[in-house]
C-alpha cells in the first residue's frame, strides 16, 4: 500500500511555481468515507475512513492523514489496513519532515522517516531516512514536495494547462521520489456545493498516475482521480491500489485558523 498515505502529485517546479495560484491553499480538516468502487483477483469487499487535516503553521505546512480499511478476501478472511502519515513542509517548499507507518492487523507492515531539501541546480535536492535504515537518497530536479505538488496542479488547471510530468517527493516508501503523470480532465466554475466555504470557488478534475523515476513500465504503481477546488481540499477521489479501487466521499469538512 505504498500510496495508501499519499493523498498527502513534462513541467518543471519552476514553470508552474506554488505562489501562481490564484487561491490560496487552504488549512482545513476533512473526514471521507471509503467505499468499494472495483475489485480484483482475491478482494471481494472492502471499507473505511481517512481522516486528513492541514495545519497553517504560518511559515510551513502541518499535514497528517490516517486511513483505515477492513478488507475481506475470497477466503472470507478480513484484515484490517492502517496507514498513518504525517509531514511538515515549507511554504517556500525547500524543507521537508515526513513520517509513515503502515500496519496490517496491528503488525507494522512499513514505516519511514525522515527529512528532505531541496536546494540543488534546477530543483534538485536530498532526502535522508533514518528508517527504515540510514540512508540518503538523490531527488532529481523539478522534485516537488506534496503540498507544492497540489499547488502545481491547481496552478496548470488555471493556466489551461491539461497534462504534465511532475517529479514528487512524499516520503511514504523508501526508494525517493517518483514521477507523477496528470491529467486535467475538466475545470468548472464555481458552483453551489454541500460545503458553503467551497461553493465560490473554481474546481477541477484530475488524474494521477505514479511511476518510479526512468521506469519504462506502462502500467503505473498507484493511480487517483479526484476533484480539486482551487484552495486544496479534494474530494471524489478514486484511489486504485491494484487488487480494488476505493471511492472516498467528504463527509465532514471545516476550514481551520492559523497556528502560529
């Protein structure tokens, strides 16, 4: 489940810069509902939550996600998936912390942490994990972290821009950063919505494909539709883990102050 974290994305970083968007990015928390969307091979159900919450803590950016999902196989047998995911990231999209831990039925199935830069020729930078082993790893230019990631997409959207390649830094498995291939499918309007702080605001429709960085395989290691609004909060997601598809739904939503 290397993406089950990743909500918390050829352009160069510099080419559709965070600060371009038009709508600031939002500090919000969020509650969606996992439903079963498409199964394969030996899944035959599966459900869940994932919480999400962004923290404005004035200079940075406090991320944390937790998904859970009960998933039962053709044997009857259900497991029980928790990923929990946690990252501090610059506005200025330099600096990086980022935790992930991965359980199946309470034994940890894949943990990372660590912390990354990015201050090489053309937006090329580091990371450094301590687990699950020391080990240092090369982040080719263009990297991006992910809440700059999503800021690059909104930003293209607004452009009129409808696909480009972004290499993406998130810290959820310990083989660095991967190149991520999106597809703007549609920008809309604003439009009355369920949650009255979103309804001014413009929305856009994407897909994600992520590949491992040079990788000539067609087929990508984890994929997600979803819907944007221009400040960040996503909802609608398709998220594609391979054996099934989970749909998330927001059911719960509220924007959050400054933590300074």
């Amino acid at each position: 489940m290397r993406h089950a974290a990743a909500l918390a994305w050829l352009l160069a970083a510099a080419a559709v810069p965070a600060a371009a968007a038009e709508v600031p990015l939002a500090a919000h928390k969020a509650l969606y509902v996992l439903t079963l969307e498409k199964a394969r091979g030996d899944v035959v159900a599966a459900r869940g939550t994932m919480g999400y919450e962004v923290q404005d803590a004035c200079d940075a950016w406090a991320v944390r996600q937790r998904l859970d999902m009960l998933v039962t196989n053709a044997e009857g047998q259900t497991i029980e998936m928790v990923s929990d995911y946690a990252t501090w990231e610059t506005k200025d999209g330099k600096r990086m912390r980022f935790h992930m831990k991965e359980t199946t039925d309470t034994a940890v199935t894949s943990q990372t942490d660590g912390d990354a830069e990015i201050d090489g020729p053309h937006g090329s930078g580091v990371a450094h994990y301590l687990r699950p082993e020391k080990a240092t790893k090369a982040l080719p230019p263009g990297t991006l972290f992910p809440m700059a990631h999503t800021a690059a997409i909104i930003a293209a959207a607004a452009a009129g821009k409808k696909v480009l390649e972004l290499p993406l830094f998130d810290g959820t498995s310990d083989s660095g950063a991967e190149d991520s291939s999106i597809v703007i499918t549609s920008r809309d309007k604003p439009a009355k919505s369920k949650w009255p702080a979103l309804s001014p605001l413009p929305s856009l429709f994407v897909h994600i494909a992520f590949y491992d960085v040079g990788s000539t395989d067609m087929l990508p290691d984890y994929q997600v539709g979803m819907r944007y609004w221009d400040n960040g909060v996503g909802d609608d997601m398709s998220m594609d883990f391979g054996d099934f598809v989970m749909h998330a739904t927001m059911t719960e939503f509220a924007l959050q102050p400054k933590r300074c």
